[in-house]
C-alpha cells in the first residue's frame, strides 16, 4: 500500500478556513496577516492559532455551512485524490484548519483518514478556544506516521504535499515531499518545488519517483 497525505487550507482548497470564519467575526484581515506570517515559518504555529481562533469568539455555529458552501476545491484535487485512489494509494488529510470542515471534505473525496483541530462551542457559538491538541508540525508528521503504520506502508514510500511551514515535519518524514505553490522556506527544503496552477501535476512527479 502506498500514501499520499495532503494539507487542505491552500493545498487541497484554495482558502484558508480560518480567514473565511474570520471574515464574519469582523478580524480578516488580522487573521490573514498571523496566518501569513505563521506559514513563512515567522510565528509558532500554536501560538499563532490560539491567537486566531481568540478572535472567532461569538461567532454563530452555522459559519460551518456556510464556509463548507463557499470553499472551493484546488484545480486539480479531485483528479489527483481520486486518481491516486484508483491505482491503488491511500488518501490522508492532516490540517492545521478545522475538522468541522475538514471532515465533510475528506467524505466527499472519500476519503476516511484525516486529523485536523476542533473549535469549541457553547450554546451554538463558538468560544474561541480550540478542543483537544493542536494539529502543529510535529502532529502532522505524527499524524502521517500514524496513517503509514494504519495501511502498512514504509515512510520511504510516503507521500506529503503541502504549502506552509507547518507541513515542513511532515514533508520530511515522508519519502517524497512536494512543496505546492508554497512559501519560500517551506519550497527551499522539499523534495520538490511545485509550482502550477493544478494540483494534480503532483501525479507526474509522484509516478516518476514510485
């Protein structure tokens, strides 16, 4: 069995989640920049998210609709996804967003292996605190050890596609990682540099490598 795990927020879709929720809480703009600077590798990623998720505080639970309505798949993602499925490779998800979204996602592409953080909420609000442990670096490349040794394929066979520097750990724990369309720090230290306008131009570098 063979692995392909991909980031979402930028990756597997073309927004980032947090900013879209953000946006009804009045704080994009603010979020956009912490985001900004946490995936160039600038901020700690927990910290960063704490102080993001801070601002969603009072946000009505429906945002979670209504962001899955307006997020839009990358060109490209659901040729690769289902590509890949067809000969014969599992398909993860692991993100720094949220498993509110992350979740009816990974159904829709069929997918049944994903992790990602969970935003608290009280009396169909949101609290602006997150449930659980955080999904930072190291839990992403936790999180795809963990899908490796579920389905039994070797690390060396592994496959990460990610944008930010919070999928670095992941990149490098994994056979080949591809840097798509991502920050200079993160394309610097890939495997592969990817850079074009559809994700599943990842389908010839991963077939050229297996």
């Amino acid at each position: 069995m063979r692995l392909c795990v991909l980031d979402v927020d930028s990756t597997l879709i073309t927004a980032e989640v947090i900013e879209l929720i953000a946006e009804r809480a009045g704080t994009r703009e603010l979020v956009a920049d912490i985001t900004e600077r946490a995936m160039r590798g600038d901020l700690d990623f927990s910290e960063s998210l704490n102080e993001r998720v801070a601002t969603l505080a009072g946000v009505h639970d429906t945002v979670f609709a209504e962001v899955l309505a307006e997020v839009e798949l990358t060109p490209g993602a659901e040729e690769l996804v289902h590509t890949l499925q067809a000969e014969g490779w599992e398909v993860g998800l692991v993100s720094g967003g949220f498993i509110e979204v992350v979740g009816p996602l990974a159904k829709r592409l069929g997918i049944t292996r994903y992790r990602a953080n969970a935003l608290e909420v009280a009396d169909c609000r949101l609290t602006g605190r997150t449930v659980g442990p955080i999904i930072d670096r190291a839990a992403k490349a936790a999180t795809l050890r963990a899908f490796a040794g579920e389905v039994g394929c070797p690390l060396e066979d592994a496959v990460a596609i990610g944008d930010g520097a919070n999928d670095l750990d992941m990149m490098a724990t994994a056979g080949l990682g591809i840097a798509f369309n991502a920050k200079p720090v993160v394309q610097a230290q890939a495997d592969v540099a990817l850079n074009a306008p559809r994700l599943d131009a990842a389908l010839d570098i991963i077939r050229a490598r297996s």
